[in-house]
C-alpha cells in the first residue's frame, strides 16, 4: 500500500466509475483495475463492488475511503508547504464564463471540502477575457474558459506569451439547443440559414450586430429561451444536463468547442487545484 494506492481509490469513489477514474489520472483502466485489486488484497477486504449503476463503495470501503481522501489532502498539503516552499492556502477561487458542467464539479468539490478543514471556495461567472485578468491578478486561482477550437489556438498563442497555461479539458462538437415544442428538434439537425430567423442567447459574448441577447449561464439561457418566441443557444455536446422543455440538435456547421483550464505558467498546480480539475474531467 503507498500513497499512490489511495489516490487511485479515493478518485474511483468520486467518479463511480473505473473507466472515468482511469481517463483522469492518465493511466489505462486495466492498470487501475489490476491496481485496486492488488490494494484491495493488501488490506484484506472488498472497497468496492459493481452494479448496474456503476462502482460503489462496500461498507468497510467507505471507511477506507474516507482516510485515503484525509491522508492525500494532507500529503498535498505538506508537499504544497514544507517542499515547495509554499504558505497554507486557506481560499480558493474559480473563475468561469458559464460552462455548464464546471458549476457542477465546483458544487462537488465543495462538498468534499466542506467537512475536512476551514477553507473558503468562491466560484466567480465572467467573460473569457476577465477570466485572464482574475487570474493574472490573483484574485482568482485557475479559470476555466470556452473558446472555438480556432479561437483556442490563437487564445494558446497569445496568452502563453503573457505567462498562462491553457490545460484542455475536453472538446466538444456544437450543438443548437432549442425548445423542445420547436419543429426543428424532430428534424434533430439546424442549418444556419434557419437560424437567421431566431433571437440568438449568448454568454458573455461581446456586444454585435443582430438579435442577440445575453445570459449568464445554461439555466439562466433556458429561461430566455422560454421567453422567447423563437430563441436559439449554442452549446457544447459536453454540455448534457439539459434542463427539461429543451432539447439540443445539430448544427450544420463543423464548430468544435474547447475548454480550457487557465493558471498562470510560472505557479506549479497545487494539489487543490489538480483535485478541482479531477472534478472537471469527471463532469464531461
């Protein structure tokens, strides 16, 4: 058993799911399962077992899983403060411009923080640009960002010159979403030509020519949407907690969205925030 043992264990409880677990440690799935296995036989008891909904925890798994997650925070804490040189952190902040899926893993995050130490999360909703300037500043930990895949190569470009990282989540294929009672859903695609005749709900995006209207985020564009006599949003496939009235179709255009995790480059992630990230992957 190592630390290593216990990182694997305690990410497999949060996502439910070996597979998922596997993508976010960057490791093959039969590694981690062989992996679990043999920690499994180290401590002389089952951690997890496997049902139609996934992996859970065993009884005396949940016991297990809570120290493992108690012993990496510390350790990720001691390696932060005594061999990198770095003061405790005691505040965390996100900055994000509406992506759906990152309100959720924020939400997780925060509830597996809330019962281990004092600690303050903020989670702060801007444009992709302010997104860089909270973090340049401080004020914000990490950002996460959606641009087009096009947008993000010139974003990488430009902003790894300023001194940022960009660290890709994941990619993700347009998609249109309108009310479901729209006729164009049982059709399942949009062509852009139609959607000249729609209202247009943004997030953040700059003011434009057109008939454009904007929201803070999926919900709060949902409920524009149902406002409106004929709305449209772009979104991403990533994108999969829909709220219910609505449906997402395809566009006819080739668009491919990319999110990004933004952190300054000379600052090494720390543990706090390769844990958030984990939460990330395990979104999408």
């Amino acid at each position: 058993m190592n630390l290593t043992h216990l990182r694997y264990i305690s990410e497999v409880a949060r996502t439910g799911s070996i597979t998922k677990a596997a993508q976010n440690l960057y490791m093959g799935q039969p590694n981690l399962s062989k992996a679990i296995k043999d920690f499994e036989k180290s401590v002389g008891t089952a951690i997890f077992m496997r049902t139609s909904k996934g992996v859970v925890p065993t009884k005396r798994g949940e016991e297990i899983i809570k120290y493992a997650r108690s012993i990496v925070r510390q350790a990720d804490e001691f390696d932060e403060k005594f061999v990198h040189g770095s003061t405790e952190i005691k505040s965390f902040t996100v900055a994000a411009n509406g992506i759906d899926y990152c309100h959720n893993a924020f939400e997780h995050f925060a509830a597996e923080y809330e019962q281990e130490r004092e600690f303050s999360l903020f989670y702060r909703l801007c444009d992709a640009e302010r997104v860089f300037e909270l973090v340049e500043s401080g004020e914000a930990d990490i950002g996460v960002i959606r641009l087009t895949e096009d947008e993000g190569e010139d974003a990488r470009e430009e902003h790894e010159h300023k001194g940022f990282k960009l660290q890709l989540i994941g990619r993700g294929e347009e998609r249109i979403l309108l009310n479901e009672t729209d006729p164009a859903v049982k059709e399942g695609e949009v062509g852009s030509d139609k959607l000249s005749e729609y209202s247009e709900v943004v997030l953040y995006a700059e003011k434009a020519l057109g008939k454009r209207i904007g929201a803070y985020d999926l919900n709060s564009g949902c409920r524009l949407l149902s406002a409106l006599n004929k709305g449209f949003m772009r979104i991403s496939a990533l994108d999969v907690n829909i709220p219910s009235g609505f449906a997402a179709v395809k566009s006819d255009e080739s668009r491919v969205y990319c999110d990004y995790m933004v952190f300054g480059e000379g600052s090494r992630l720390t543990g706090v925030e390769r844990e958030f990230f984990r939460c990330l992957r395990g979104e999408i």
